[in-house]
C-alpha cells in the first residue's frame, strides 16, 4: 500500500533541473488542520525514489559558523513544519555560503519536534482567534534556544 501524503500533484509544477525536482508554486494546506500552511520551494525525491522537500538558501560568509553542524536551529524549524504538514519524511535544504560554498543538508522528519511545533502553532492560533497578544520576544523560540531539541 503506497503512503499518502498530504498535498496535490495538481498544484505542481514541473521545474526541469536534473529531471528530479518539482517546482511547488502553491502554498500547501494540511488536509486536516488548515491553518497550518507550507510554502516549499521543491519537490524532490530521495535516492530510494520517496518524496523529499527541497528549500533552498543563502547565507553570508559571516553566517558560515551556523552551518557547520548541519543547519540553523531556525532553519530546521521552518524544515520540520514543513514536514509536518506535508506528511513527507525528509527534506535536502540546500545552501549557498558566501556565494562560493555550496552544502546540501538532509533532514529526517522528527516526530518529537513536530508535536512541539503542532502544539506551539494551535496556542497561537487560539490566541489569535481570542484577539490576545502575544508576548514579544524573551521567549526560547525568540532567542533560538534549545527548545527544539530539549
């Protein structure tokens, strides 16, 4: 039985590089829970022929440091939410360094992360939907910290 995934091919656009990525040029909709939206720039495939998420970025030489690891707590973030909403289990986000260094990273969907961010996405919806501000800033999802993996 082939796993479902939850956007449309419809909504998609061939974009010929390589042969292997799709161009999305539609905000995807999660099925279920249709506030929560992605805006991906690609479709690709792993090498086993599965669906991946390709996003791809720039980075200054200055911000050279956060990419040594693998990629940014805020970038993951964004990657992760993706995932989550799409129901596709990895994603490549590729990046450009200083306009001369070129790295592609693999990220696993993680379902420990999702949950935090489903949960962290349905408290401000509410918020919103209660006309209630937010605090600004101070928080460890401000400060990039260790929320994500803690």
């Amino acid at each position: 039985m082939s796993k479902r995934y939850n956007f449309k091919f419809s909504n998609i656009h061939l974009l010929d590089i390589m042969g292997r990525v799709v161009e999305v040029k539609d905000m995807l909709q999660h099925p279920k829970h249709t506030y929560r939206l992605a805006n991906i720039d690609g479709l690709t495939e792993d090498d086993n022929g599965n669906p991946a998420i390709l996003e791809v970025k720039t980075a200054g030489v200055h911000r050279r440091g956060e990419w040594e690891n693998g990629i940014p707590v805020y970038y993951e973030t964004q990657v992760q939410h993706y995932l989550a909403v799409t129901g596709v289990p990895m994603a490549y986000v590729a990046v450009l360094i200083g306009g001369n260094t070129f790295k592609l990273c693999e990220v696993d969907a993680d379902e420990g992360i999702q949950q935090k961010l489903i949960a962290l996405e349905e408290q401000f919806r509410i918020m919103v939907q209660n006309n209630i501000r937010p605090d600004i800033g101070g928080s460890d999802a401000a400060a990039g910290g260790p929320w994500i993996h803690g």
